[in-house]
C-alpha cells in the first residue's frame, strides 16, 4: 500500500531542504575538489565536446531535479526499490569525477557511468507508474549522462 503524499507537510519541506542541501553540497564539493586539469587539457577530444563552462551550469540543475525526485520518492516509501536506485545513482555519479579528474582512469570512469545510466534508466522505469514527475525529473539526467557517457568513451578511445 501507497503512502498518501502530502509534499506541502513541514516536514515533508524539511526533507527537501536536506536532499537539496545534501545533494547539491555534496556535487559542489567533488566538482571543485575535481576540476578540469593540466592532464585534462591533453587529452583529445572529440569534436562534440563541450567548453568547461558548460558543466557546473548543467549539473546545478540536474542535480537539483536529482534532489526533488529522491526527496518524492523518498515521502512515498523511504524502505524501497526507487529510492534504492535513487541511492545507488547518487553514489555512482559522485564517484566519476574523482576516478576521472583525479585518478586520471579513462576506462574506469566509463565502466561507472554506463553502470550509472543504466540504474538512472532503471529508476524511470520503476518509479514510472510510482510516481511519474519523479520518472519524468529524471528523462534530461539521463540524456546528459547518456551525453557523458559517449564523450567519456570517445576521450578514453582517443587516448590510448
């Protein structure tokens, strides 16, 4: 059985003020502890990448649907799959940079975001029929690591 979700509740509001804090601060923090370096800047690149500019703007607001859509799943049943995956995503994402930027591994870097894709595509698929606006909040997440994912690849293929 559903819990009802009352999202104007007070401490439904509280609960979305830690998951915005939560996963905001926590992307802040390994983004500017993992930025773009010397070693980053020699790499090949493929003609579709992006200028670094366009990272931190694209993350800010991915990561705050990531907080509203964990935030709804977690006031309808926070002992479930979704937010099961809701997690395991988190985790996935905030480990990519520091084996990206600072351990300089291509290829692991690639194996954790395709991991990751899959489990962002498997929280819009469970939570679907859950709780759609959560599935939906996660569709442009999804195209952008799709987005990493080819990039990731094509700079890992590019430098042996």
């Amino acid at each position: 059985m559903q819990a009802t979700l009352d999202l104007r509740h007070p401490r439904a509001l509280v609960a979305l003020v830690v998951f915005m804090v939560l996963v905001i601060g926590v992307g802040v923090l390994i983004g500017v502890s993992n930025t773009p370096d010397a070693w980053y800047e020699a790499l090949q690149k493929p003609p579709f990448n992006p200028p670094n500019w366009v990272f931190g703007p694209v993350w800010l607001a991915l990561y705050v649907l990531i907080a509203i859509a964990g935030w709804r799943v977690f006031q309808r049943d926070a002992l479930s799959l979704p937010l099961g995956l809701w997690a395991g995503q988190m985790l996935l994402n905030w480990i990519w940079s520091p084996v990206w930027f600072t351990a300089h591994q291509l290829w692991t870097a690639f194996a954790i975001i395709a991991v990751l894709l899959v489990v962002i595509l498997a929280f819009i698929g469970v939570t679907w029929r859950r709780d759609r606006v959560a599935a939906l909040l996660f569709v442009p997440y999804a195209a952008w690591v799709a987005f990493a994912a080819t990039l990731n690849l094509s700079i890992a293929i590019l430098n042996p």
